[in-house]
C-alpha cells in the first residue's frame, strides 16, 4: 500500500492509475477471460414494454378517502399506540353486578375502541348525508330520484347530529345542560 500523501489533488490522481492500470493489465489470462465467452454469447434481444398504469375511478378514489378520514376521525392511531380495550366495565354499586361500558365517561382524552369506532361511524354518515344533498341537485335526474337522495342526505345528517350530541353527553355529563 503506498503512503499517505498529505496532497488530496495527488490522491485522487494515485487512485485514477490505479484504476486504469487494471484495464491495462498484461496478464494475457486476463484478456482471455474477458473476451473468450463474449465471441460467442449474446444478449437476448427482449421486448420490453413499460408498464402502463391507469387513474383509478373516481368512485376508488371516494371509497379510499371515505375510508381514510373513517380512520383519522376514529382514532385509529390512538388505539394502535395506546392499546386501549374494545370496552370498559363498571359494578352497579346496589347490586353488585358488572355491567359493560361503552363510553369513558369524564375523560375526554380517552376512549374504548367502540367509542372511537361509533363516532367516527357517525362523522361519516354526516359526510355522506352531505354527500347525498349534493347529489338530490342534479338537474338530469328524475325529481322523485332528486326528492329520494335529499330526504336520505337530510336524515342522514340529522340522525348522525343527534347521535353526536348523544355521545358527547354521555361523555362529558355537564355539556349542553
């Protein structure tokens, strides 16, 4: 190994002749190895053709946001890091019996994977109900189409705010009173 220089400009010229001083070797063994199995193999002649992707529908793309804003809204992430249980449990203090618990009453910073499931399933049927209303102004279509998806939009977004509110009782007994 030759030394050190303390020249960087005079190192890298060392490692170019080095390098180049492989190819240049005279080891006639060398050569012939190199050259002997490329006189007599070729390379397939391939046909490849590049992969062509197509958009995905717009009803794929729905369903994929649909399903991505159902997990952020039910704390999809909570549950996976903190590893709450599916539902609580509490003893009626009378009877002594145990009763399950669907709701962490008082905590506002947690919740039972039922919990978070059952409001984030509301959030979305609020979404779709707006969804619906959306679609009930459509001018081509029929009017008892348009009357059928207003009315769907409508009770959807009302039954998801009142079952909303619900919770949000349930879960903090002094709100709203």
């Amino acid at each position: 190994m030759p030394p050190k220089s303390e020249n960087p400009t005079s190192q890298t010229t060392a490692t170019a002749t080095d390098s180049s001083s492989a190819t240049a070797s005279i080891d006639p063994l060398f050569h012939i190895l190199r050259l002997i199995p490329f006189t007599f193999l070729r390379p397939p002649r391939l046909r490849l053709k590049l992969p062509s992707f197509t958009l995905p529908s717009s009803n794929a793309v729905f369903a994929v946001v649909l399903l991505t804003y159902f997990m952020v809204v039910s704390g999809i992430v909570y549950d996976v890091i903190v590893e709450p249980p599916g539902i609580g449990s509490t003893q009626d203090p009378y009877t002594g019996s145990v009763r399950p618990v669907v709701f962490m009453p008082g905590r506002v910073n947690g919740q039972y994977i039922i919990e978070g499931l059952s409001s984030g399933f509301m959030f979305v049927l609020g979404g779709i109900g707006i969804v619906f209303l959306d679609l009930g102004l459509d001018r081509n279509r029929a009017k008892s189409v348009k009357v059928s998806y207003v009315t769907a939009g409508v009770s959807s977004v009302v039954f998801a705010y009142i079952m909303t509110m619900l919770f949000i009782r349930i879960k903090i007994p002094a709100y709203l009173r």
